[in-house]
C-alpha cells in the first residue's frame, strides 16, 4: 500500500518509492501524543546533563555544549530531511536542544531572576491558544496558509542574514539588536514559530486522518516538539528584552 496526501513531507516519501506492507498499524493521536512527551522528557534529560557539566565539569562544558550545537543543527537536519529516521535522530536532537536551551537559559535566570518560570508558563499559552485555534478552525492550514509560511521563513532568514552581515561593519546596528530592534526581530521570529505550530497540528491531523503509518508518529512528534522549543526561547528573549528595558 503507498500512502499520498497533499503534505509536502508525505509527498517526499512517495517520490522515495516508500511502501508499506497491507496489515500495517496506523499512525494515531494517542501514540503522538506519548512520543511527543518522550521528545520533551529527553530535552528535560538534556537540560539537567548541562547543568550537571556546568557545575561539576566547567572546563568540559564549553566543549560539550558546541557539539551538542552542532549535533543539534545535524540532526535537526536529518529528521526533517529522512521523516523514516527520526525516532534516532529526534531523541538525539532534543538531548542536545535541551543542553543549550538550559545553558540559555540559566544564563537569563542569573541576570533576571523568575524568567524561566515566565518563559515556560508563555510558551504553555501559546501552545494552549494556537490548539484551541486550530481544534475550533478559526485558524486553516491551507495551501495560501503553507505559500504564506514558507515565504515568511525565508524573508527571515534572509534578512537576518543581512542584517547580521551589515552589523560586522556598522557597530551601531549591534547596539540596535538589543533594543528596540531586538524585541522587533523577537516578536517576528515568535509570530513565524507560531504559524509553524499550526502547521504542525495539519501535519498530526493529516498524519492520523489519512491513515499514515505507525513510524510517521516520531515525525508528527519530533515538528510539534520542535516547534514548541523554538517558541519557548523566543518568549524568553521577548520576556529578557522587557525586563531590561525596566
């Protein structure tokens, strides 16, 4: 049986010939919601390693968490690249996400005190606001919806690769991106995680709806994880550049 619908993820794994076999178990909500509470224990997982390297390995901790960058981005990578593979590759992602988002983290906590708790608790609104959203179908993820998305992401990346280029030869802009312009850049990058949060719920209700395969649930799991880590550290910068602009 070759499993299609109009997803770009599922429409990949058809060009790659993939098949399964009649008789297959199908992909189901229960089963993505385990996974994705699996994702987050390990990201937890994650955090305390660094903390613990932090406190007892310093010298060991700085090298420990740029790998745990670099294998992060790999394997951030991969997962989306080869959905087939990320039961591997997203366990190993959110172990390294969790070590940098807690060094992040502890980093705000020691300059403003309180500002995980307001992170974490913003981030859970978030997620909260989008599923009622989504769930009542005030919001639609259509293919405007998905044309609109793509076209914001990439206008981000650009300028904020333009941006940063321009900043190594114009020192005033560096000073810019902690102000104003910072909190600009936070909301933006915020907004953009948002409307991926709703394209992530489209892809767990298409992953279930059109009967997908069992393994598809790491993939549905792995975006909506992945997605909810990125807005938990924007809404710790837009929290930090409130805090001290008091």
């Amino acid at each position: 049986m070759r499993f299609g619908s109009s997803n770009p993820v599922f429409r990949k794994l058809e060009k790659e010939n993939v098949v399964v076999q009649e008789g297959f178990q199908q992909a189901t909500y229960k089963g993505i919601a385990l996974k994705s509470l699996y994702y987050l224990l390990i990201a937890v997982i994650g955090v305390g390693l660094s903390l613990y390297l932090m406190i007892n390995s310093p010298d060991l901790f700085v090298t420990v968490l740029i790998a745990a960058f670099i294998v992060g981005f790999i394997s951030a990578l991969l997962s989306f690249v080869r959905p087939a593979w990320t039961k591997i590759t997203g366990t190993i992602y959110c172990l390294a996400e969790g070590m940098v988002l807690g060094t992040i983290s502890m980093m705000f906590e020691a300059e403003i005190p309180g500002i995980i708790i307001s992170a974490i608790a913003g981030t859970f609104a978030v997620v909260f606001v989008v599923s009622i959203l989504y769930m009542t179908n005030i919001v639609k993820v259509t293919g405007k919806f998905v044309k609109f998305l793509l076209i914001f992401a990439l206008s981000m990346i650009l300028s904020q690769l333009v941006l940063f280029i321009l900043s190594l030869f114009i020192p005033a802009l560096s000073t810019a991106f902690g102000g104003g312009f910072g909190l600009l850049a936070s909301g933006l990058s915020c907004a953009l995680a948002v409307l991926y949060l709703f394209f992530d719920m489209e892809v767990i209700r298409n992953t279930v709806e059109t009967g997908q395969p069992k393994f598809l649930e790491w993939f549905a799991a792995f975006g909506i994880v992945y997605t909810t880590l990125w807005v938990y550290i924007e809404v710790l910068r837009i929290v930090a550049i409130f805090a001290r602009e008091r």
